[in-house]
C-alpha cells in the first residue's frame, strides 16, 4: 500500500487546491503501528526511530493540533450516528476534520466513514497521477 499512498501523495501535490494536513491522532496511531514489534504486524522501530519520523512528517504535512471543540463535536457525532465500539476512533478524525474544516480524508478503509455527511473519504488508489 505504501507505493499507492506515495503516488497519491504526488499526485495530490502538484494541484494548488490540496492542503496535505495531519493531525495528532494520526501521529498517535502511527507510533502505535511504528514501535510495535514485526511479529505483532509493527513496524519494529525503536522509539528514537519513531520520532525521527514523526518529525518528518510534521514537515511533510500541514499540523492540525488539537482543539478543545474536537471534543464537542466527536461527542455529537457518536450521539447522532449512533457509533459505538471501534469505529469511535474514526469518528475522532471526523470530529477533527470538521474542526479544521477540512473536507476530505484519505483512508483505505472508506467503509468506515461512509456514515459521515460531513466527509468526503478518499482511497489513495482511486487518485490517478494522470493530470
């Protein structure tokens, strides 16, 4: 998947109109996957190795921090659709991505967001690098 995720990030670069933006749950998520060992599906990085790459990628991308009204707005969003379990998580980056008032998110699980009027999901594979 990395290949795919790095020929829509390309591709997303070149058009003027796209901000690239992350957030901390992003950040928080990828150390999770990043220091967890190989044989648990990780990455094996140690953590020097993990923040040497978050900090590429706060300059790779546009930082988003954290808002106290993400709060409000996840809590919104769980109540009106209903959202229990797992999926609690993505409703997070939801609640985020309307705090910042950003309008698409990339993910390969677009499933996930389906449920959200308030966001576009869009699967890196589906961004061709034709112009």
């Amino acid at each position: 998947m990395h290949t795919d995720v790095r020929r829509a990030l390309v591709t997303m670069r070149r058009q003027d109109s796209i901000i690239l933006c992350i957030t901390p749950q992003n950040l928080i998520e990828f150390w999770a996957v990043a220091t967890r060992p190989l044989a648990s599906n990780g990455l094996g990085l140690t953590t020097d190795e993990a923040s040497r790459e978050i900090k590429k990628l706060k300059r790779i991308f546009v930082f988003c921090p954290d808002r106290p009204e993400i709060f409000d707005v996840w809590e919104n969003l769980v109540v009106n659709y209903q959202v229990s379990g797992k999926p609690t998580h993505d409703t997070r980056l939801v609640a985020a991505a309307i705090v910042h008032r950003l309008t698409h998110l990339l993910s390969f699980n677009t499933d996930d967001f389906k449920r959200f009027s308030e966001i576009v999901a869009v699967d890196p594979r589906s961004i061709s690098s034709e112009p």
